[in-house]
C-alpha cells in the first residue's frame, strides 16, 4: 500500500516542483505529471508527484494527515 500525501505546486523548473506540503516547502520530480501547473495539488510518494488532484480532495486530505498526526485519529487502518 502507498500512502500519498497531498501537496501545492508553488514553483516549477525543469524536472522538479517546489511544492508546500503543510507548511513544509521541498522539492519533488515531476515525471510522472508532466503537465502540472503552479498551484495544482499533487499527491506525493518517494519524493515524486503520482497524479494531479482537486483541491476540494487535497484540503479534505490535509485536514485529515493533521488530525493524524495532531493525534485526534483512534487509528490509521
């Protein structure tokens, strides 16, 4: 199983993104989703952009990794 973790696109360059992920800014490749644009939402994994998401699913999924990692989730599985 993968775990993706949502992310904003802030800045392009040739084969990697600057993106936010929570707050955090880190550079990601961008194989995978050659047409992403700035502020585009992407789900992450091994430091690679998977697939473009929605922002209404990237917030829902933010506020959920929050609620994980703030310890308010009885458990992950």
């Amino acid at each position: 199983m993968c775990i993706g973790v949502p992310s904003k696109v802030i800045k392009l360059e040739e084969n990697r993104a600057l993106v936010d992920v929570m707050g955090s800014k880190i550079y990601v490749g961008i194989l995978f989703v050659p047409e992403v644009k700035i502020n585009d939402y992407v789900l992450l994994h091994a430091g690679q952009a998977m697939t473009i998401i929605n922002e209404e699913y990237a917030r829902e999924s933010i506020e959920e990794w929050r609620k994980i990692i703030d310890g308010q989730h009885d458990t992950l599985f």
